[in-house]
C-alpha cells in the first residue's frame, strides 16, 4: 500500500491535524490570550473548508472499509460548509461565555472530533466502519450538549441525548450483528449479494434502521429532538438538526440505495408509513410552540419527512433530489438558527413573543429570518421551493400521488407556523422590542453565508445538474 | 433584452432602486416612474402585437425559451398571445392606479411599494409563462406578498384576515402542484419526453383517467384563486382588511389568475377532463354567482359589498369558461377585464370614501353626491358598469357570456344559465341601494359638509381606471377581436 493512498482521507487526517493543532495551540498559548484560539481555529477550519473543495480520486482503503466517491467528497464540503458558517455564528457566544471558563478549545475539539464522526460514518464501506463514525459522531455532541454547565437545562439536554443516544447505538449494533449473522460479512459489497429478505435480516434491518431514525429524528424516535435542542447551546442544537441530521439522511440514503437495495419492498412501504407520520406529528406539535428552538426542533422534525419522499424512490432522481434538498434544509436551517443565536447571544430572549417588533429595529436580521423561514416553507424565489419541489417530483414520478398531496396539504399546515414568526417580527409592533444592536463581523460572515446560499442555490441551475450527476455512480 | 423579459426586469429594477429610498416622497416618485414605464411598456406590447400578428399566426408570439432545470426539462419560456397581452395591459394600469391611491401612505411607505412591485411582478411572469413550473414560481411570488400587504398596512381584523387568505391561497397553490406533476408525468403519454412546455402538451393526448384524476386538483387549484364558491371565503375578509391599493391589485390582477390559470392550464391541457368535470363546476360557478349576488345584498360594510360582488362577477368568469364555446370564452375573458377594471376603481373610491368619512358602514353615511360630487358621480357610474348598463364594459361581457351559455341547449345548461342571468337583476338592486343609502338624501353627518377636495393623483388614478371602462364599452370589437383570434387554439384543443 502506498502511502500517498492515504491521501483519500485528506478530509479526514486535515481534520485531525486541526484538532492536534488545537490541542497544542491550547497548551503554548497563555492564558491572557486565550481568545485567540477561536479566530485560530477558524482560520484553520476556514482553510479546511476551501482546501476540501479540490478534487478527490474515486476510490476505497482498507479493503474496502473506507471509500470516497465524487458524491461524499462533495456531500463533506458541503458539511464543511455548514460547519464553518455554524462557528462563525456561535463565534461570539464563545467569547463572551466559554472562553471565561476557560472552555473555548474543548469545544472546538469536540465539535471538530464529532465531525470527523460524520466523515467515516458517510465514508463507511462496511458496518464497522459506519459504527464507529456513529459513535465518535455522537458522544461529543452529548458533552456539547450539556457544555453550559452553569444553566441546569442544558445539563438536563446532555444527560438525555446521552441515554437515548445510548439506546440507539445499542439498538442499532444488535441489528448489525443479525445482519452480519445472516449474511456472514459486515461488508456492505458483500452483504449485497447475499442479502435476502428472511426474518432474521428483517429484524436486524430494522433494528439498525432505528439507530439512524434516531438521528435523523423520524416519528416516533423523535422524542429528544424538542428537549435537547432547547437545553442546548443554539449552536450545538443548530448542530444537531443541520450537519448531523443532514449527514444522517445522507448516510441513510446510500444504504437504503446500495447495500439494502434488496430489500426495497420493505422499506418502501415503511417509509411510506414514516413519511407521513413524521410530516403530521412534526407540523402539529410545531403550531403551538413558543420557544424558538423547540420550534425549530419541530419544524426540522417535518422537514425529516419531506426527505423520506425522496428515500422512497431508490432512483437517481431520488438521490439528486434528497442531496439537494438536504444541502438547501442545511442553508435554510443555518440562517434561522443563526438569527435565533444572534439576538439570544445579545439579549438572552428566545421567545417568539420577543420577536415582535423586531423588523422596526432590525430590519435586516428580520429580512434574514423571513428568507429562511420562506425557504424552509418552500416559497420561491428562495431555494427552499425548488428544494421541495423537485423532491416531491420525485415521488410523484413513481406514482405515489397520495403522499406527495399529503406532504403539500403539511407544507400549508407548515406555512402557518412559519407566517406566525413572520407575524411577530413584521406585523406586530411589540410592547418592548428587542432594541437595535450591530452584529459583529463573524456573525454577519456566517449569515451572509447563508443567505448567498439560499439565493444561489435555487436559481443557480447548473447547481442542481451538477448533483444530478454525481448521484450517477451512486445507483 | 426581449419586449417580454423587460416585463420581469424593469420591476426587479424598480424594487432595486427603492431599496434605497429613504421616504414617501422619494418612494411614490419612484414607484410612479415605474408604473409610467410599465404602462408604456405594456401599450408599445400591444402596439406589437398587432403589428407582429398580422405577419405571423403562430400561438404566442415574442417566445423565447432558455433552458433552466435541464433535467426536469423546466424551461424560462415565454411568450404572449391576445388574451396575455389584454391582462398585462389590465395589469399595467391598475398598479400605476395602485400606485396613485397609495400617494399618502405613511407607515413604512418604501416596504409598501416594493411588496405591492413584488406582487405586480409574479403577475406579469405569470401571464408570460408558457412553461408550466415557470408559472407556478410566478404564481406563488404573486400571492406570498399578499401576507405582508395585509398583515402589515392592513385594517380591522387583518392578523386574521392575513392568515386566512395566505394559507389558502397557498393550499390552493399547493393542491395545483399535484396537478401540475400529474399534467407533467403524463406529459409522454405520445412517447415524447416530458415536459411542463403548455404549448408542448397541448399536443398530447393524455390518458382519459389521468385527465378525470387531474382535472379537479388544477381547476380547484386556480379557482381558489378566482374565488369559486365554496372557496371563496378568504376573499371578502381579505379585501376588507387590505389597505385599498392591494385590494385593487387583489380583486382587479390577481384573481384574474385563478380564471387565466382555469383556462390555459386545466382546460387546455386536459379537456377531456374538463367535459367529464364540467357539470359539477358549473353548478358551483352558478352557486357562487347567485349567492355572492346576493350576499352582497345583505352587507352594510362598503368592502364586503364589493368583494362578494366579485366572487357574484368572478363566477361568471368560470361559468362561462365552462360552457364551452367561442363566444361565452370570448365573454369570459372581456368579463375578466372589465371586472378587472370595475372592482379596482370601486375599491379606489371607497378608499377615498373612507379617507374622508372614516367609516365604510353605508347606514351611517348618506348624502355624499352634495360634499364630495366628483367621487361620488364616478361611484355611479362604476355602479352602472358593474349592473351591465350599454356603454360599459360590464355590459359587453356578460352579453357575450350570456349569448354563449344560450347556445347549449340541453336542459341542465338552461336552468344554471337563467339562475345566472337572475344575478343581474340582484346586482342591480345591491348597487342602486348603496347608490341610493350612501349617494342621495340629506347629508347624515354634520362633520361630512366639510371634506378634503379630490386631490390630483387620486383623479388620475381613478380617470387611470376610467377611462378602458368607458373604453370597452363603446368600442368593444378591437379588444374583442384581439381575444378571438387567440381563441383558436383552445378552439381546436378542447371542442
């Protein structure tokens, strides 16, 4: 093996050398300067992200356990992107509370060592692999979770995305060993040709399936998504319902195409359950929340179940179409959740109630906010629309007309939460209005980023052919 | 850059240039140049159009198509046939008259002018598309401003009215992209490849069940938007919330797009459909006619008696859509425009009305032709137009709307047609009551004796309106003859 095969992880060992550096940088400098840190680690990453963007060889390590297409190269610049912009949002809320406590470091470590999860969890080429990209995807998020010590909520999220986290791992294994039991290989080349669908595969199918569902936040393994986003740093629950969810969705997508490929007509008809079930639960608990991050919590619930129409189709159209819904969700859910950090970072209030008024004193972060909340509902011009619509395309070009009228009648249940945000910035004056106050400049750069990202996406059409066709191999 | 293109262009210019703005005055100054050149616009298209379809018979004219979504095969194509052309025109004018009765509009007057520019836009892509997705955008670019324009600049019960229309109006939109994808995914059904191109699919025959499952998603998609009774009740809480230039745009552009929609989309692209469907929607159409009629009849807000006028007049747009011939199309286009035309410049003066007497309720007004004679002498004669006097527009169009419907002679057409006709005779009563209640007798109010003279821009707006009343009234053949020639088509596609 030569050593500059290596090279296919360049995502990957880039990454570590970051944490490395970090871990250094963490002991040489002192502790007067200790902010420095954070523009370090975002100059770092910050060249991570562009350096991530030139082109990598199609190929597989280890035998096979590692491998890397032209799709996840893309899929982990996008993350990458998505991480870098989340930084930039949460760059203020580090300096003025963690770096006090002396904790601005471990959480770009940890944020770092979650991310690099993600990376062999979408690189995996058997179950091993995808296991343990799992578990390092998930443990820190837990630590990040609870990482406001001082507030008793965000104990109280970290504690409870542990043990369910737990749960599903568990769950999860013990449905990879069924699978490995009846196919005699974790290899997902091999299990391919071996996969039939008898009982025991079945059970391990789903068993494994519920792990992913977890993390994607399907109904009914929902039930930490509202608790732990609203005890969690906003940056970390910003975290949670855009990389990790998207990296999830993504992950899910290749299994269910290529590896259980053969067991479409089961997961077909679940999926069809699920879609439905999840879309429903998640706009209906959505309507009366108050919080904005368990609003989104629930918003980002539902947008779970869009994607599953396009899982459902197990074609390249499906494919393109959930990349590219999943890359515009990541945009669109970055720019709330930033607007959300932003005013929480200077005044503390995540109400929507707070939010009156806003327009009137800060009119451009309300502009924000109404484009991303425009794209999540899918209302053209903004990507969002485009994102939705050629998902349900999508389903509807195999036919499933009835769920793809059931996810619209949701996208107009959805519509009316996200008029009711509208509403409260724009239409109501507010008794006490949150007063004007100028973003520093790495919040602006990452909701710049975002709004580029919201404008560009949808109209840009060679965007969308150039998904389609990297989704090409993946079929 | 094309004649067409410009039509998206110039107002994406204006919002540019408004963004910088800093007050009304610069604002309005800005929007009237605007408006000014879209008029302009929109004459010289007309101009062309004439020139260019004496040369040329081809369906649309001015077409130009780029390819956007290669692999959806979605396409920005477009391009303009007679009927396009008449609502561009109609459009054109009613937002500079927006744009003049909004002339005093205090509270954040730059986001007003460039949400109601928002909305005039998707309105023009609207009636220039000929790709079905490009459309769609428009559609919903055109009705998401509504929200804000209500919620934000609106009266009384607006937070609710606001709602109510949007998500309507959005679940209509949504209920339309299921019939679009199914119009779509049957648009190989010859073997070719599949396209949203209506031109393209006009060609097809789509399969008979597909049509009978479709149909209904996009006619009650569109019509939602044309305020087909029984969904027509976001319309009069919308229109009395709205500030009076979005209740113009609203009553006079863009419900136009539920029965444009109606007639290039569903029934051209799938008129099998249309005939095994046509009963049902009749009934509806006729239903709405006769009870917006006469719920208008009942209402004692100024605003609520106009926007039930138009779901009585928008019903008959769809009535005579469905009846299936030259001539009731031919009155159903002339009806959009001329209700078009009609309920914006009622809309203007009640808003005047209004301004001045701060109170739309007509029991407590009374006496206005003696304080304010100019609105008021215009309020009698929209009144006129709208009860379908000779000499007006409103006249010409339910003629021909009636005259068509006549034609079908089978029992059930006759009964819907005669309750229809019967609307007239209530529309007569409705106007001539608040003409009589709110225009004659003894001045009510003390406090009414001395109120603000008509101002300039408020009578350019309303001459701006005016004048295509009076105008299709007595020479209707030119605009007539501009819709049947391009009435051909449809002719061929679905009789």
């Amino acid at each position: 093996m030569e050593l500059s095969s290596f090279l296919l992880m360049r995502h990957e060992i880039s990454l570590l050398a970051i944490i490395l550096l970090l871990i250094i940088a963490e002991i040489a400098i002192p502790d007067h300067k200790k902010s420095s840190i954070l523009h370090l680690a975002l100059l770092f990453f910050g060249i991570h992200t562009a350096v991530g963007f030139l082109p990598l060889a199609e190929s597989f390590l280890f035998g096979g356990m590692f491998r890397s297409n032209d799709m996840i190269h893309f899929f982990k610049g996008i993350l990458n992107i998505g991480v870098f912009t989340l930084l930039l949002q949460s760059a203020e809320w580090l300096e003025k509370n963690m770096l006090s406590q002396e904790r601005g470091t471990e959480f770009f470590i940890l944020l770092f060592a979650s991310l690099l999860g993600m990376y062999f969890m979408i690189s995996a080429g058997d179950f091993l692999m995808f296991f343990i990209g799992m578990e390092l995807s998930t443990l820190p998020v837990a630590a990040l979770a609870a990482f406001e010590i001082i507030k008793r909520e965000s104990g109280e999220a970290g504690i409870k995305f542990i043990l369910s986290a737990a749960l599903a791992s568990g769950v999860s294994l013990f449905g990879i060993t069924m699978l490995y039991a009846t196919n005699g290989s974790i290899y997902f080349e091999d299990i391919l040709i071996t996969l039939t669908a008898e009982n025991l595969t079945l059970l391990g199918f789903l068993l494994f399936f519920a792990g992913l569902a977890f993390k994607i936040s399907l109904v009914p393994f929902h039930f930490w998504t509202a608790d732990v986003y609203e005890g969690a740093p906003i940056g970390i629950a910003s975290y949670l319902s855009v990389i990790s969810k998207g990296a999830a969705a993504f992950i899910l997508m290749i299994l269910l195409f290529t590896v259980l490929k053969p067991l479409m007509h089961i997961w077909e008809p679940m999926l069809y359950v699920l879609a439905v079930a999840t879309m429903f639960i998640g706009n209906i608990f959505a309507l009366r929340q108050e919080n904005m991050k368990r609003f989104l919590a629930y918003s980002s619930i539902a947008q779970a179940g869009f994607i599953l129409l396009g899982l459902m189709t197990g074609s390249q159209l499906g494919t393109a179409t959930v990349v590219y819904f999943v890359t515009i969700y990541i945009f669109s859910n970055l720019a709330a959740f930033g607007v959300v950090q932003a005013i929480s970072t200077q005044t503390g209030k995540e109400n929507m109630k707070d939010y009156e008024g806003l327009y009137r004193t800060n009119p451009k972060l309300s502009l924000v906010m109404m484009l991303a909340l425009f794209s999540l509902a899918g209302i053209p011009p903004v990507a969002g629309f485009f994102g939705k619509f050629f998902l349900f395309t999508a389903a509807a070009s195999e036919g499933y007309y009835l769920l793809v009228f059931l996810a619209v009648v949701n996208v107009t249940i959805s519509l009316y939460y996200y008029l009711l945000v509208i509403r409260a910035m724009f239409v109501r004056k507010g008794e006490a209005p949150i007063p004007f106050f100028e973003n520093k400049l790495y919040m602006k750069l990452g909701l710049l980023i975002t709004v580029i990202g919201i404008v560009v996406l949808g109209l840009y059409s060679p965007l969308y052919d150039y998904i389609y066709q990297l989704s090409a191999g993946l079929n | 850059m094309d004649i067409l293109t410009l039509f998206i262009v110039v107002p994406v210019l204006v919002i540019l240039a408004l963004v910088f703005t800093k007050d009304l005055k610069q604002a309005r100054i800005i929007s009237m140049i605007g408006g000014l050149v879209q008029l302009g616009m929109a004459i010289n298209l007309l101009f062309a159009y004439f020139r260019e379809r004496a040369v040329n018979d081809v369906v649309m004219l001015f077409t130009r198509d780029l390819v956007w979504f290669e692999q959806f095969n979605i396409h920005y194509n477009i391009g303009v046939d007679g009927i396009s052309v008449s609502l561009i025109l109609l459009t054109s004018i009613i937002v500079l008259a927006g744009v003049f009765i909004s002339w005093k509009m205090e509270e954040l007057p730059k986001e007003f002018f460039i949400s109601l520019i928002v909305l005039a836009t998707g309105v023009y892509g609207f009636f220039i598309s000929i790709d079905l997705f490009t459309m769609f955008v428009f559609y919903e670019i055109a009705v998401i401003p509504m929200y804000l324009l209500i919620g934000i600049w609106g009266s009384g019960n607006k937070e609710y009215s606001a709602m109510k229309l949007t998500l309507m109006l959005m679940g209509a939109s949504a209920v339309l992209m299921v019939g679009i994808l199914g119009i779509y995914f049957n648009s190989n059904a010859d073997g070719g490849a599949l396209t949203f191109n209506i031109l393209e699919i006009a060609k097809v025959n789509i399969p008979f069940e597909a049509q009978k499952l479709f149909f209904p998603l996009t006619f009650i998609g569109f019509a939602i938007l044309g305020a087909l009774f029984p969904f027509h009740t976001w319309s009069p809480d919308g229109h009395a919330s709205a500030p009076t230039a979005v209740s113009m745009l609203h009553a006079g552009v863009l419900m136009k797009l539920g029965g444009y929609g109606i007639f290039r989309v569903a029934m051209f692209l799938l008129p099998a459909g249309a005939l095994e469907w046509s009963w049902f929607f009749i009934i509806l159409s006729a239903t709405g006619v006769i009870y917006g009629a006469f719920a208008a009849l009942r209402q004692t807000d100024l605003k609520y008696i106009n926007a039930y006028a138009s779901v009585s007049h928008l019903g008959m747009v769809t009535f005579a859509l469905l009846m299936l011939n030259k001539t009731a199309w031919n009155g159903a286009i002339l009806q959009s425009l001329s209700h078009g035309f009609m309920t914006a410049l009622f809309f203007a003066l009640i808003g005047m009305i209004y301004g001045r007497t701060h109170t739309r309720d007509i029991t407590k007004l009374g006496g206005l032709l003696k304080v304010i004679p100019f609105i008021s002498v215009v309020y009698v004669i929209a009144g006129m137009a709208l009860l379908g006097l000779p000499g007006f527009s409103g006249f010409v169009a339910e003629m021909n709307i009636f005259m068509g419907a006549f034609q079908q002679d089978s029992m059930f057409y006759r009964v819907a047609t005669i309750v229809s006709i019967s609307a007239i005779v209530v529309t007569a009563v409705y106007v001539l009551r608040v003409v009589g209640i709110m225009l004659m007798g003894p001045v009510k109010n003390e406090a009414y004796n001395n109120l603000e003279r008509t101002t300039w821009y408020e009578k350019t707006g309303i001459m701006l309106l005016l004048i295509p009343i009076v105008g299709i009234g007595i020479a209707p053949l030119w605009i007539s003859n501009l819709i049947m020639e391009s009435l051909q088509p449809f002719i061929q596609g679905v009789l």
